[in-house]
C-alpha cells in the first residue's frame, strides 16, 4: 500500500512540475504554434509532402532552365523521357515494369498513340499545373488585397461602390468569361500561354479574396488597438501594414490554399476544351481530352492524369484544411 502511496506522490510531484514548466514557459508566437499543430495534423502533412514531391518532381524533370541560361543542351533528370520524344515502335503500350538496357524503366505507366511516355509527360504536365495553381494565387492575392484592404478600410460610400462592382463582376458566368477571356489573349505556345492562363483565370477569380478581406478589415478596424494607432497619429498606410494586415493574413492564407485546387481544376478544364497549353507540350487536361477517345481500347490514358489531378486537389485540401485548423484562434489550446 505504501509503494502506490509513494506511486501516486511521484505522479502528482511530476504533474505540479510539469504544470510550473508550462506556465514558465515564454509564450509562443500565432505562426510557431500554428506550425506546431500543423505538424500533428498527419492529413495535413500527408497532403504536404505529396505536393512537395510533385513539385520537385515537377521541377527536376529536366534542366531546361538551367540549360537555357547557360545555352547548354537540355538534359532529363527525373523524367526518363522527353515530353515530345516519339517511340513509333512502342505506340498504345500498356503500363509495364520491364527495364531497358540502361537499366531504367521502359514505359512505367505506358504510352499514347505516338510512342510518347505517359509518365514523363505527367511530370511535365504538373509544371503547367502547378504553375497555374501557384502563380494564378499569388496574382489573385495580390488583387484581392489591394482591392479589399482599400474598400474595407475606407468603409462608407467608396465601401458600397467598390463591393457594388464586385457584384457586377459575379453576375457573369465565370468559366464563360474566362473562356473570353482566353480567345481574346490568344493561344501561343511556352511561358506565354502559361501566362495568359493565369491572367485569364486570376482577372475573374480575385472576388472572393477581395470580399474576405474587406470583411476581416471592417471587422478590425473598430477594434482598440487600431484606435490607439489613429490616437498616436499613425498613417493609413501604418495602420493598413502593421496592425490589419498581419491580423488578417490567417483566413487569407487559408484561402489562397483552398483556391489552388480550383485553379488547378479550371487550367484542366480550359486544356481539356482547347483552350489551355497547346501541344506537344502537355498538361493534365489536355491529357484527359486526348485519352478520353480511347477510354476502351487503351484506359491507362485516362487513368493515370486523372488520377494525379484528383490526388493533387486533395493534398491541397488536406493542406488547407490544416492550416485552418492550425490559424484558427479557437483551436488554440485545444491540441
């Protein structure tokens, strides 16, 4: 009886230390607690690494860029063939494992009715992705707060006017208008036709940020420490970078995260109608509408760029919805 006596002190002893060191502790900044729970969130770092590894998949799949800078012949690196490169010899290969005399493999997911490697165009097809996904987020959050911190800080009359006009942006049929959109910039070939993409896209996509910024600054700008800053004389400008911004960047990073997916989705949409990349260079939607008339006789067309699409647009979800838990102050605490 004295042993779980001396047991149940040693525990309690422990606990009180524990509890000391915790309340000890220097507290923790939003974004590094935040980081601690994303990290304990596994659906969020699952998603994480996958899009990290196609990433740099996606980058490493030759040294194009390296080779263009320094006027070097281009090289593959991850990806064992060209995205052009035709094997007449081998054309509609199912999937196979077999290696070839170099000791790579021959055609890991199969070939397309011109001896071109599916796999390797897959990798080459998320730089189109990606790139539409990321870039297209970066522009659409750059609009969206410029446009939303101004008509959220000013409040009034600019307020009614400027979210008027949003709303009459809205009203358009959005994919119809991207479609405009794409015939007016026209189709070209390389950066050029990534670019217009993410114009095209991010010109029509740039609303929702704007509204959740305007509501975060309408919401915080009444707040006391905002009206201390007006009180010592502070300058919009200030007040805009110092105070709104910084307590607003949570739901707005959230955001742009979730939005990739949908990005991602509209370039395959837009690839799959004509409208994206032009060939020979690939994308997953233009893939799709090449293996969609030959689903029967050769499915693996399909198959396998659907199933990196979709497999992306969940990490991505994953990985929003991890950093929405980990921004979200009422989770604090909790984990």
């Amino acid at each position: 009886m004295s042993e779980e006596i001396l047991a149940a002190r040693e525990r309690a002893e422990r606990r009180e230390r524990a509890a000391e060191l915790e309340f000890t502790r220097p507290p923790e900044s939003l974004w590094r607690d935040a980081w601690r729970r994303l990290l304990r969130n596994r659906a969020a770092v699952a998603g994480g690494l996958f899009v990290i590894i196609v990433l740099v998949a996606a980058i490493l799949a030759d040294n194009g860029l390296y080779a263009w800078a320094f006027g070097r012949e281009s090289q593959h690196l991850l990806a064992p063939y060209g995205y052009k490169e035709v094997d007449f010899e081998h054309t509609r290969t199912s999937p196979s494992l077999a290696r070839t005399a170099e000791g790579r493999f021959a055609h890991l997911m199969g070939t397309d009715k011109y001896g071109r490697d599916v796999f390797s165009r897959i990798i080459y097809g998320a730089r189109v992705s990606f790139a539409v996904g990321v870039f297209g987020s970066l522009v659409i959050m750059v609009f969206g707060l410029a446009y939303g911190s101004v008509s959220g800080y000013l409040g009034g009359r600019a307020d009614t006017l400027m979210m008027r006009f949003v709303d009459l942006v809205y009203a358009f049929p959005t994919l119809l208008f991207i479609i405009l959109l794409m015939v007016i910039l026209g189709s070209t070939a390389g950066l050029p036709a990534i670019r217009n993409i993410v114009l095209g896209i991010s010109l029509v996509s740039w609303m929702g940020t704007a509204r959740l910024v305007r509501g975060q600054f309408l919401s915080l700008r009444e707040k006391e420490f905002i009206e201390a800053a007006r009180m010592i004389g502070a300058a919009d400008m200030a007040i805009i970078s110092r105070h709104l911004l910084p307590n607003s960047l949570g739901p707005i990073v959230v955001s742009v995260t979730l939005g990739i997916p949908n990005l991602i989705m509209t370039e395959a949409v837009l690839s799959f109608i004509g409208l994206g990349v032009p060939p020979p260079f690939p994308s997953w939607g233009q893939m799709l509408s090449e293996g969609w008339r030959a689903i029967r006789a050769d499915p693996h067309l399909i198959f396998f760029p659907a199933l990196m699409l979709s497999l992306t647009m969940l990490a991505f979800n994953f990985l929003g919805d991890g950093l929405r838990d980990a921004l979200d102050p009422q989770m604090r605490g909790t984990s």
